[in-house]
C-alpha cells in the first residue's frame, strides 16, 4: 500500500504540471514541468523524501523499460532516417560529451560548495 501511496504522489505531480503546460500553452512539456515541480516540492519540504523513497527506487531500478517504446519507435523509423544516420551518430556523441561534461562541472561545483559550507 505504501507504494501505491508513493505512486500517487508522483502521479498527481506529474499530472498538475500536464495540466499547467496545456493550460497555460507553456513551451516546456507537462512531464519536464512536473519534475520541475517535484524538485521544488522536495527542496522546499512541501514533499519529504521518504514519502516518495521506494517509488523513486523502483523506477529507477527499472528505467531500461521506459525506454523500450522510443527504441520501437526508431525501429519503426528506420526507413525515414537511414540515409542520415551518420550525422544523427555524429550528433550524439557529440552531445553525449557535452552531457558528460557539464554534469562533471556541476558535480564539481557542488561538492566545492558544500566543502566550503562545512
């Protein structure tokens, strides 16, 4: 039952920020905009992490599955990009070393502050 609890709370999260994007004819897209609101609930206390802990580590424990419908989905494409697939591997590698890169700069950061706060 704990778990159902958890789920819900991300659920209704996730929902109010599909409902502020539409509502609003916001640029940014309703599941971007419910982590956005999650992380502020969790930052704020509005939302404590152990009410949604086990949630968090179910999903993450099983976030290969997610991505199954987007790999069907290039599966599904292939005849609409196999001529330029050599640009669209140049274009993630590229940047998967700039993804690399900054989260390396932000980890960087973070932990020289909470260094220095100590």
């Amino acid at each position: 039952m704990k778990l159902l609890r958890q789920l819900c709370i991300v659920v209704i999260i996730c929902f109010v920020g599909s409902f502020l994007s539409t509502v609003f004819n916001l640029p940014i897209p309703g599941n971007v905009l419910g982590l956005i609101i999650l992380l502020v609930c969790l930052c704020t206390g509005i939302v404590k992490l152990d009410k949604i802990d086990l949630i968090s580590k179910f999903l993450l424990d099983h976030l290969a599955f997610f991505f199954l419908p987007a790999g069907v989905g290039l599966m599904a494409s292939y005849g609409i990009i196999k001529n330029s697939w050599p640009i669209l591997l140049i274009i993630c590698f590229i940047s998967t070393i700039i993804i690399m890169a900054v989260t390396s700069l932000v980890v960087t950061a973070l932990k020289n502050k909470g260094a220095g706060s100590k």
